[in-house]
C-alpha cells in the first residue's frame, strides 16, 4: 500500500502514489501494489487513469487503487477549490476512472474549449482493477463503497472493535441491497510491528508511536472527527457546553496523555509484540468479517530494525492463515493415526486430549489396543472414564503430580463401576494431607495435600520468596521437606486419596466461602452432563458463579419422554389442523418438502406407500405390530392382508379418526393403542411376527432410545418374525441432504466459504434423528435375539428427498444363520452403466455382483459438494447453476429392479464408503442359489450411538435443561453455591499444555447468532412477543425484526417448541405451517394480525429495495450499453 501525503504531520515520504508504486513495480514482480489511497479531489481524473494505466503494464497488471476523498484542508492546497465538494468529487471521478480503464471515452474540453472525446493509452492489463474506498470511520462512506461494489480499507486510530462490527455489516448490507454479489473485501490497516517478544515491542514502539501520535494529536483542530480517540464528552458547566479545549495541556500533561494513548492503542487498536500475542487482534478481525489486514510499518521505528522484524511478521501471516479455530481436532486424529500406524502399546496424556481422541470413531478405535493408558495433567471426569474403560482393553492409570515433584507422586488403577481416585504415593514419595495447622487430617476430611521424597525440586530458581512460600518442612519428618500443592484432597477408607480440586478455587461471594471443585464434582453426576467448569465471574461488575457444561447427547430418560411427547404433541396438532381430507385412508397431512416447504406431490406420496406396503407384504406378515401408525395410510394398506392389525400411536387424534373409518369387519382385526414407542404396554412378548416402525424413527430423541424400542421389539416378535424399520434417514448422507436444503433457502450472493458454514451448521443443528446402516449391524451385537441385518435402498422413480436419503432396514429375529447357509458372492462385475449391466445378464449368470455403482439420484448434489470442496464458483448462484446443469449421472437404482423380469435385485449403500454410490447382486429367480446372500457389513466395531446424530443435543431446549441442573445441585447444595449462569459448550479452550483454560471461557450473555441483515428492533406488542419467545429458546440477546430465525440457530424441533409456546402466550392457535411459511419476526407478525402497522412498513421497505436494486441494474445496462455502442 502507498499513501498520499502532503503539507501536514502526515505528510513526508508518499507526496505521489502513482510514482512510488511505478518505482516500486520496476524492482518487484511477486507483490500486489495497492494505492492507499489516491485522493481523487486533487487530480483530473483522466491523469489518474492514464497513470495507472501506464503502472498496471509495468507491473505485469498487479495493481489495486483505493479512492479517499480526503480530509486535511492542507492537502488541498493543490485544488483549494474541491475541498467543500470533495465527496462528490470523488464519487464523479470515480466513474470517469473507471470508465477511462475499460477504453469508454469521456467527454471533456480542450485549451479551446471545445468538446472532444478522449480515452487513456496504453490499455491496461487488469480489465477491472480491484477498488476499494478509504474510510477514516464515517459509517456513510462504508454504505456508500457497497453501494459502489468497491472493497472497503479503513483503521483502528479512532475506531474499535465494535465500532467496525456496525460498520462492516452495514457496507454488506448497503452491499447487497444493491445487487453485488459476494460480500466485497474489507481492508484493516494497522500500525504494525511484530518481533520475537511483547515487552521488547513495546519498548521499541512508544517513543516513535507517541511522536506519531502527538502529531495525529495536533491535528484534532482541524479535522476532529476523522480522529473520534482524541474525542471526549463536553463538559456542562450550567445550561452551556464546554468543548474540549487541547491548548489547556502542560507539556507533562501531554507527555502522560501519549504515554496512556500508546498504552491503549498498544494493546487494543494495533498490531504489536510477538507473533503468538498479536495473533489475538487478526483473530478479533476475523470474526467480525474483516478478510486482510494492511501492516502500516512506517511510523518512526529505524528501518532496519523494522527489516530485521519481518521474518516475525511473517510469522504472524502464517499462523493466521492456518490457526485452527477453537474446537478443531486436528491434532487428536494424527495422534490416532500414529497409534493405529506404529502399533502404539503404551500412550500418556491429559484427559482432555483422551477425550478429543474418544470424540471421533477412529480416535476412540486407535485406543483399544493399549495396554497402558496412563492419564495426568487434571482431574479424570467419571463418562470419560467409564467410556475408556469399555474402549481400552489394556490398564488404564490415573495418574497424579505437580512439575514441582518430578511430574508423577501418585497412581491408581481405573477399574469400571469404581470411584476415580488419585490413588497412593509411589516409591520413595511420601503423601501428607495437612490442615491449617500442619496436621494430618482424618480420613474423609478435606486438606492441603502435600508431597515429599526423592521428587522434590530445590526450588524456584530467582524466587526466594515463592520458594519459601511452597516448599516447607515437615512437620514428621525432621529431615523432610514437603511441597504444598494447592491441591484440595481427602483419604478415602482404603487408604487412596481423592482428589477434591484447587484450594486457590475456594472463593467467597456475598460472605459464604465456597468450593468451586465441589460444585463441578456434583454437577457432574447429573446425566445429561458430560463436561464442566464452574468459576466466578465479574462481567457486568457484580460477581456470580458460571457454569460450563458439555451435555451429554440426550438430557436423561425424563428428557427423551418430553421430546418424544412433544413430536406427539406437533403431530396431534398437524392431524387436527388438517382436518376433513378427500380420502382419510390416504391422509398425507403433514408430509412436506424439506427443501420447499410445500406439501409433496400426492403422485409421489402414493408411489412411496405402495413401494412400503409391497415390502411389508413380502415379509409375509400374519400379526402386525405397528409403533407409530399415525393417520394410517399403511396400516389400510396391510391390514386387508393379515389376520391382526395393532396400530400404537402418541397422537388420540389420528387413532380416533382410524377408529371412525374402520367399518365392523375391519374393527375386529385390529387393536389401536395410544402410547409412546418405548412403552407397549399391554402387548405381549412373541405375540406377533412382524414389527413395523415406518417413518418414525426420525422423530425419537437419540440413538439410545431407538436402540430401546428396538431391542424391546425385539423381544415381542417370535422366532422367524421380522421388524421392518422403514424411511431411515441417512446420516451418512446428512451434509448432501443440508446441502440441498440450503441451495433452496439460501440467498445467491454468500460467498462458497459463508455457504459452507451455514451448511455445516444446519448438519450441527439437525433436530431430528439420523443414523448409518452401521448403526443397525452395531446393534445387532446387543440383541441377542436379532440373526441379520437386511438394507434396502428405497424404491421409487421420483426424485425426492425420501428416494435420495433413505432407506429400509429388516432385522431378522431367530436363531442365527449359520456361515454355510449363507450364498457366497463372486467378485464384483467391472460394470458402470445400465446398458453394461443389461448386457451382461445376457449371458444368464446365476449371481451378479456389481459394485461402486453411481447413484443417479445423488449425482447432482455431489457435483455441488465437489464445487464447494474444489472451490470451484464463487457464490451459492453458482452452485445452483452447477446443480441445475448437471446431467445425471451413474444408474437410477430403481431401473434395476425392471432391468430384466428374470432377475431379483438387492440394492445396497456401497460398501466402499463412498455415499454417492451404491451396490447391486442381482439373481437369477430360476439358477439363482437358494438362501440369504452374504452381504458385506460397513465398519461397525464402535457403539451403536456412535452411527447417529444427537438431535436432543441439537434442539434442546437450554433453559429447561439450565432448570434441571439448578434443581438437581440444591438438592445436595445450598442455594448459595448454585450457578446464577450456565452456558453450553461444545468443547472446552485447552491451554498449549491440553488443560482447559480457564481464562479462554466466554462470558455468559451470548451474543446473537450473526445475521445477514441489519438489526431493527420490535416495534409492536405481537412482535416482542414473537421475538421474545426465539430469544429464550435460542438463548441469544436480540432477534430482530428481519432476521431469519433458521439462520439464527432454529430447527424444526425449535420450531415446534415456538409455535406451542407462542400459542400459549397469544392464547390462539398459531398454525405450525405458517412458522416455516413466515421465518422473520415480521413476517409471522403481519401473517397473524394483518391489521398491524407493521405490514405495511415492511411493504413500503420491500418496495424500496426492490426499486434502489431496479435502479442499479438500470444504470449498469446503460453504461454496458454505452460502452457497446462505442
């Protein structure tokens, strides 16, 4: 970047941007050269274009210009006549610019002062060059470079962190109102200089900076508000204003002012001290949307110290550019890797990072082969250890000690179903456990636990006092020193110590003394909490204890039964809103298109229940079970077929409305029961062959409760029956579904990067159950009474989310298939395409195996995941015009079950891995073998939990689940050690040494979820209401009247919760449809009550937009146009 600088402070090295940045593209042929920035009032537009013209060649087209209006009155000693109109200037000179760079001709007068049309040679390279405007802090200039499509530069000398948030998101606004697409790039230049330590950093900077400063200093009277730092608060003295007078200032007084200025800038508005500190500032950009930052490097320190630091700089760019975000588990799966890879025998670490090993499938594969794991560093959580336990086949230790006593004084063995403790000291190591007055304590009271022997360092070196303070004699042992730990801890019965927390975690609040350890300890026996950490915080100034906490995946058995009964609640309410439909024995009510929202074609509904009938009927049901009948659409399909019908349901309305539609006959077949899919009670064990539980699945709480309802299905089917588990969703295929949903909802301007991350969100965020085929052959290892485990791709020519991304799974109840029953297959036909496998068939081969087929049906939106992972288009738009031009590719699974009627196929996902593939074994009906077909069974050596979402997780309802905990800790504390905050976290800050920071946990007052509009608040009663139920349920600060609540963090299951809440506070019934019809706070306001003001405002705003975008489509077709006819 080179400046232009002239008669003032400011002034010196850069009078001309255009000659500094044409010496500098002679010598260089690596960087970008960027103007920053040309103030365009002081020049004729057609020099400015013909010299960057001219640069743009000599630089092999490398250049970018940032336009400033300018500000200093000194500077416009060149035209002293622009300065009052000088925004407009530059706002006119820009177009002339740009207009020059593309070869238009400009109309001008000549020395005559004729009219001729003149344009710029030589051509530049760049047929555009990236713009960008300067921006000193003026909110008006950031809306006016998005209206312009122009990038943004601006500084921190008068702006913070905040100020730039507004700022920034109004440039994207102003943005995107305007039709740009993508979100435009924002510049930050900071002061800038890195070294390898902090301290010798701010040494170097404060007297070069306070000097920089001091002039920027005298510069306040003529330009105040372009330096808003320097600005203060008038002072009333009586009725009149004070204004801030800097002449008042002694020297000293200056001097202290500089001193505290650089102090602050320092540490809050620039980029200084080492590389490791300074990256803190380049992360604040980031999350709140800057994309680069400007290094300003010369303002005073000696150039060749500044040289001398670049390496450091450089440094800063590389951590910046691949710092893994928080969460991030890099680290843990190369550690499984090396595990798996070098055969590991015997692996230490913090239970922190054995956690983040046991977070992903391979990680917690990579353990099992130990036999030692040995755990230290911080307190071993009791599910961590129980889940090791299952894991690890070898021994796993807990393992205990401070550096101060050469790492390890105590160990324990970790033994399943037994207390955690520290365990007892190891040799030549000697364990006291004192209290205040140096004596041993009882057993089970707390103490300061205190360690001696051979381990114990001299000391600190340098620190005589802390020295003296830690290492102390012991008080039975004449010879003896100790090492006071800080360590709170107590001996058990047996003799082990328990280890209880940190005594420096003894904290008071409002008079009671309290033990922080002992908070966590019992917060931590609550099921639904896997993690946390209680501390004392003072954000708002009045200190509070905080609780952080990792869930569980679900909130406990109390807690799946409310989820299930609030999907029984919502589907009660969808029956009833529906009302009288044509055919009541095919009622599809309900049944939408995720991607649209519109009800799904009725074609394809009654295609998709007469594929399910048909594969029930196979199954050659006699009595049927089915858990969730809903309306009926399936049991009226198969009851004609059998002898007894018994249809279970949450839903008193759909049962009712069966109940009417039977006639006698049908009556005497069938049994209706209303109660939840874990209950059943009132059937009994073996009482019926076949179990169908259709579309329903995805509506329980988690695995584990599915996992429930199958294994007590399980024990009610007799030997020989079968339970059919039919629409599963895929979880295997959850982000290509996310994907699509996301392609339909989502505005064509977010850039690739932001679309990806709404997508991973929304996979994060999914509020219902979804599981892998693995899932079920993990679970057959826990049902005794389970012998297979058959897959079926779902049948159906229509192309829909059902077809795409589910499918049907049939356990098989029975003594178990020996191996030789099985039909062994031959290896896989190198096969591609339907006329490859037709052809084949014509040699009648008994059995056709044909793998890694792909799958037609997912074609299209894997060729978009290949364009987000390739980075390949730039903007959501593109990624539509790849799925909409993508030609199918691979075979529609359904052709093969009509490729030949001599043939029976069985369509399966590929065992390969591959989700956008799929494999077939086709066999002849007549020669074919005889039996069940050997399939291949994806990896499933992990949990069955492990092969599913955690949709409780993920629609939970936070302050029910805060409730639950306040509650379960006063029975055993008292009210005043219970939190007064409670946040929910994925994961835990680990310090460089894997131990939660502690000084890295948020504040509790979340901040909203980021919005791609601006803010406006409520404006009407019904509109806070609205807003106020989202905020409680997103547990976030505000909801504005145009955010969409889905990119907010909502979910269908939120979604539900919403409308019952919402409909108990209006007391009237808010339509569920109308929730997902209407996604803003104003929208659902004006659907509810049209009669509102707010309606007609938001016409009225909708109209303007569409209008200021009209208007700037307009003005770009006319100069397209005009550069057309010329």
């Amino acid at each position: 970047w080179t400046p232009e600088r002239h008669f003032h402070a400011f002034g010196g090295l850069y009078p001309n941007p255009a000659v500094t940045t044409a010496a500098l593209a002679t010598i260089t042929s690596r960087i970008a050269l960027r103007a920053g920035s040309i103030v365009l009032p002081l020049h004729n537009p057609l020099r400015v274009a013909e010299d960057w013209s001219v640069i743009d060649q000599l630089s092999g087209g490398r250049i970018g210009l940032s336009f400033a209006s300018g500000w200093h009155a000194n500077d416009f000693a060149f035209m002293p006549q622009a300065y009052e109109r000088r925004r407009e200037i530059m706002l006119e000179s820009i177009e002339t610019v740009m207009k020059l760079w593309r070869g238009e001709q400009v109309e001008v007068q000549n020395g005559q002062g004729k009219s001729i049309s003149v344009s710029v040679l030589p051509r530049p390279i760049q047929a555009a060059p990236p713009m960008w405007l300067a921006s000193a802090g003026s909110v008006d200039t950031f809306k006016l470079a998005g209206r312009l499509g122009a990038n943004i530069l601006t500084n921190m000398l008068g702006q913070d962190i905040d100020d730039l948030r507004n700022k920034f998101g109004a440039y994207r606004a102003a943005r995107q109102e305007a039709g740009f697409e993508g979100p435009g790039n924002i510049s930050v230049m900071l002061h800038t200089f890195v070294c390898e330590d902090t301290e010798r950093a701010r040494e170097l900077a404060r007297k070069p900076f306070g000097d920089y400063l001091r002039s920027s200093f005298d510069l306040v009277k003529v330009a105040p508000s372009m330096f808003p730092a320097f600005r203060q608060p008038s002072l009333e003295v009586g009725h009149e204003a004070v204004a801030f007078d800097a002449t008042r200032f002694t020297d000293d007084d200056m001097a202290a002012l500089m001193d505290h200025a650089f102090d602050r800038y320092f540490e809050t508005a620039g980029l200084f001290g080492s590389p490791e500190k300074a990256l803190g500032m380049v992360e604040r950009l980031k999350s709140i949307g800057a994309n680069e930052v400007a290094c300003l490097i010369d303002f005073g320190i000696d150039p060749e110290i500044v040289l001398e630091s670049l390496p450091h700089l450089d440094r800063l760019r590389q951590l910046a550019n691949s710092h893994p975000q928080a969460g991030e588990q890099a680290a843990g799966a190369s550690i499984s890797d090396q595990i798996r890879d070098r055969r590991v025998t015997h692996l230490q670490c913090t239970p922190s990072m054995a956690r983040m090993l046991t977070s992903d499938a391979d990680g917690l594969a990579s353990l099992s082969g130990l036999k030692r794991l040995m755990l230290g560093g911080e307190a071993l959580p009791t599910d961590l250890a129980e889940m090791l336990t299952s894991a690890v086949q070898g021994e796993i230790h807990n393992m205990y000690g401070p550096t101060e006593t050469t790492i390890w004084s105590t160990t324990a063995r970790v033994r399943a179903g037994q207390p955690i403790t520290v365990g007892k000291p190891i040799a030549n190591t000697v364990v006291r456990i004192l209290d205040g007055r140096k004596e041993i304590v009882p057993i089970g009271v707390a103490g300061e636990l205190c360690i001696g022997g051979a381990g114990v360092v001299r000391g600190y070196l340098g620190l005589p006092d802390l020295t003296a303070d830690r290492f102390v004699a012991d008080p039975y042992d004449a010879e003896g020193r100790l090492y006071r730990t800080g360590d709170l801890a107590r001996y058990r019965e047996n003799g082990e110590i328990e280890f209880l927390g940190r005594l420096d975690l003894q904290v008071k609040i409002n008079g009671y003394r309290i033990e922080l350890g002992e908070i966590e300890t019992v917060l931590g026996r609550h099921p639904a909490v896997r993690q946390n950490v209680v501390m004392v915080r003072s954000d708002g100034g009045l200190a509070q204890l905080v609780a952080y906490v990792i869930p569980n995946g679900g909130d406990g058995a109390k807690s799946d039964t409310g989820r299930v009964a609030q999907w029984g609640g919502l589907w009660d309410d969808a029956y009833k809103e529906a009302g009288e439909v044509p055919d009541p024995r095919f009622n599809i009510a309900g049944w939408r298109d995720s991607y649209t929202g519109t009800p799904l074609p009725a074609s394809e509904m009654r295609e998709w229940l007469d594929h399910t009938g048909r594969n029930i009927l196979a199954l050659r049901p006699k009595r049927v079970l089915e858990i969730g009948c809903g309306t009926g659409m399936v049991l009226y399909s198969v009851m004609p077929h059998v002898e007894h019908y018994t249809g279970v349901d949450l839903s008193p309305y759909a049962l009712e409305t069966i109940g009417k539609e039977l006639t006698a006959n049908e009556r005497a077949r069938v049994t209706l029961l209303q109660q939840p899919a874990h209950a059943l009670e009132g059937v009994a064990d073996q009482s019926c062959d076949t179990i169908v539980i259709n579309s329903v699945s995805q509506y329980f709480p988690d695995g584990e409760y599915l996992a429930q309802v199958l294994k007590r299905a399980s024990e009610l089917v007799v030997d020989g029956g079968r339970i059919f588990v039919g629409d599963v969703r895929s979880y295997d295929h959850l982000e290509a579904f996310q994907t699509l949903v996301a392609l339909h909802q989502l505005p064509g301007h977010l850039d690739v990067a932001e679309f990806s991350r709404r997508v991973d969100k929304r996979v994060l965020q999914e509020g219902e159950l979804v599981v892998s085929e693995a899932f079920f052959h993990a679970l057959k290892r826990d049902l005794p009474r389970v012998s297979m485990v058959e897959v079926r791709l779902k049948r159906g020519q229509a192309h829909n989310e059902m077809t795409a991304f589910r499918f049907d799974v049939v356990l098989h109840v029975g003594p178990q298939t020996s191996e030789a029953d099985l039909v062994k297959l031959h290896p896989a036909a190198n096969l591609q395409s339907l006329e490859e496998i037709k052809r084949a068939l014509v040699a009648t081969p008994p059995i056709m195996v044909v793998e890694n087929l792909k799958n037609a049906r997912l074609s299209k939106v894997y060729a978009v995941r290949d364009a987000i992972v390739g980075n390949s288009v730039a903007n959501a738009d593109g990624l539509r015009q790849v799925l909409d031009n993508t030609v199918d590719q691979g075979v529609n699974p359904e052709d093969l079950f009509g490729l030949s009627p001599d043939y029976d196929a069985e369509v399966v996902w590929s065992r390969s891995g591959d989700p956008a593939c799929f494999d077939v074994v086709l066999r002849h009906k007549v020669t074919g073998p005889k039996g069940q077909l050997d399939l291949r069974a994806p990896r499933h050596d992990q949990p069955s939990s492990r092969y599913a979402n955690q949709p409780a997780k993920a629609g939970s309802d936070q302050g029910a689940l805060f409730e639950e905990l306040r509650a379960h800790l006063r029975e055993v504390l008292p009210e005043y050690m219970a939190p007064g905050a409670f946040v929910v976290m994925d994961a835990f800050p680990l310090t460089a040494n894997g131990k939660i920071d502690r000084k890295a946990l948020p504040a509790p007052t979340r901040a909203a979820a980021q919005s791609a509009v601006e803010y406006e608040p409520p404006s009407n009663e019904l509109e806070e209401v609205i807003a106020g139920v989202w905020k409680q349920l997103l547990n976030i600060e505000r909801v504005g009247l145009r955010d969409n609540i889905f990119d907010l963090g909502a979910n269908s299951l939120l979604t539900a919760q919403a409308n019952q809440r919402l409909s108990t506070l209006l007391d009237r019934k808010v339509s569920l449809v109308s929730m997902f019809r209407f996604p803003t706070v104003a929208s659902l306001a004006a659907h509810i009550d049209p009669g509102r003001a707010a309606p007609a405002q938001d016409a009225k705003r909708s109209q303007e937009r569409a209008d200021r975008k009209k208007d700037a489509a307009e003005r770009r077709r006319e100069l397209r146009g005009a550069s057309t006819s010329r």
